[in-house]
C-alpha cells in the first residue's frame, strides 16, 4: 500500500509538537525530501531523514518522538532499501509520517562533515530544538549513494535546480579519504543512471569515472603482486587490463610509496613496500 505525503505545513506542527517535549538542546541537519519542499522542488514528502550530532541528542529525539505516540515500524512495512540505510532509528506515527534518524555515519557510509555544517542553513527554531538544512549539493551526494528509487528522482530535480558540481565532486573525496572507501565509484554509478534514466549529464562523470578506474587499478596491483604475479605482463593477464595501463599505475604506486620496481633486469618486477 503507497505511503501518504505531507506538506510543509504538517511537518511544522509535527516540529512544534516535539520541541515542547524536549528539555535539553537537539540541532537537527536535515538531509532529505523536507529540504526539496523547502527549496521549492517539492510539495510534499513521506519522511524526514535528519542527522543528529551526538547518541545524547539521538536519545533526546527518539524520547519526545516516543512520547507523541511515535513507534517502529514492524519490519514488514520496511523495505529492502529503507533496511540498507541502516538508520539509527526509524520511527512513524500513526498518520504514517516517518523519521529516518541518523547518528555517526548516514546510510552505513558518508558522514556530516564540518563542511556540510557550515553550508547547512538555520530553517527552524523553537524551544531547544534547531533544525537546519544541508545545502542541495550535500543532499545530492547523500542521495548519490543510496538505493532508493525515489532517490534519483530527487537528484534530478536538484541537478536542474542547478548545482556547484565541484562542491559535490570535492565533497565526495573528502568522504573516501577520511572512510578509506571508493565513493567515487558508488556516485559516479549513480550519476550514470541518472543519465540514462532523465537524460541529464553531470560535468563531473567523467573525472568520477577515472579516479575510480585509477583506484580499482591500483587495488587490482596490489591484489595481484600479493599473490604472487611480479612482472607487469603478469599482472596485464591477469586483471585483463592493457600492459601499459598497468605499468602507467604501477609507476604511480611507486612515487606513492606502496610499490617498488625493480628495473636491473628485464622483464621489471614488482614488489610491496614494507
């Protein structure tokens, strides 16, 4: 059965209903289809996804939800996308309005970074509660790297409501570097489904593509010298990747430190850096 929406003006009262019941400060970064409905790109939305800067303010939220009557879904009602989110909780009310809560890390992956603090902006006030909204170009990377349907929806209504690429292409480093994972990969994926889905094209695809591609290579090097395959044609025959695609990233793990060529005898023969 659809899910109901719920205007601006619902989710308004809903915030004044909550923040009476809260005795301690809670700021709120909100990161999902309220923002759209604030920015002008929606009427209405299913849910609110926000993130909470603390397990103290997490308790302090869910306590007041609780108290109005708010409760867990049975699992049944969550979808296989909604359990891959891996919210801290999720809690809905009997009208079927729903809290996607986030604590630490959204969606098992991106955090909220000082950065999005700062381009977070103040929309709602009262009591001790504060709510503020990330800017489009952080809710595009979160949607970026979800699985929801509905997400790419959303990002294409972002992307024509016109976006700083650069802040999301930069964003989305700064998130793999400090998590050690490929983000590039999972938003430049998503980036290609949102071109064959609305036809829109994003100036950063093609640099997402080869930093992705550099790093899978890189990986792939590794993984091969690991188990044993020391020469660069080894390595090419393996992975099924060109000679000099692998020599090009071997060279660069070498200035990187990772990964020794030795060049005193032919064919080069490759090894890990203690």
């Amino acid at each position: 059965m659809e899910r109901p929406s719920f205007d601006k003006d619902y989710i308004l009262n809903e915030l004044d209903r909550i923040s009476v019941k809260m005795a301690f400060p809670v700021n709120l970064f909100v990161i999902g289809g309220l923002a759209l409905i604030h920015f002008g790109l929606k009427e209405a939305t299913k849910d609110i996804d926000v993130v909470t800067q603390s397990r103290t303010e997490l308790d302090i939220l869910t306590d007041a939800l609780k108290s109005l009557e708010y409760r867990s879904p049975r699992h049944v009602e969550i979808s296989r996308a909604y359990e891959a989110m891996e919210a801290s909780e999720i809690l809905e009310n009997k009208q079927g309005f729903r809290w996607d809560i986030f604590f630490g890390r959204i969606c098992h992956a991106l955090s909220f970074s000082a950065e999005m603090k700062t381009r977070a902006n103040l929309f709602y006030e009262n009591r001790h509660l504060r709510v503020a909204f990330a800017s489009k170009e952080d809710i595009f990377l979160f949607k970026g790297i979800t699985e929801r349907e509905a997400d790419l929806d959303d990002m294409r209504l972002l992307a024509e409501s016109g976006l700083d690429w650069k802040v999301i292409e930069q964003e989305c480093h700064n998130q793999s570097i400090s998590s050690g994972r490929l983000w590039e990969n999972a938003l430049f994926q998503k980036l290609v489904d949102l071109r064959e889905k609305h036809k829109i094209r994003s100036p950063i695809e093609r640099t997402l593509r080869r930093i992705t591609e550099e790093r899978l290579a890189k990986d792939a090097i590794i993984q091969a010298v690991k188990t044993g395959k020391i020469t660069i044609q080894a390595v090419a025959k393996s992975e099924e990747l060109p000679s000099y695609v692998i020599r090009a990233t071997a060279e660069q793990l070498e200035k990187e430190g990772v990964l020794k060529i030795d060049r005193t005898k032919r064919p080069f023969t490759l090894s890990l850096m203690n």
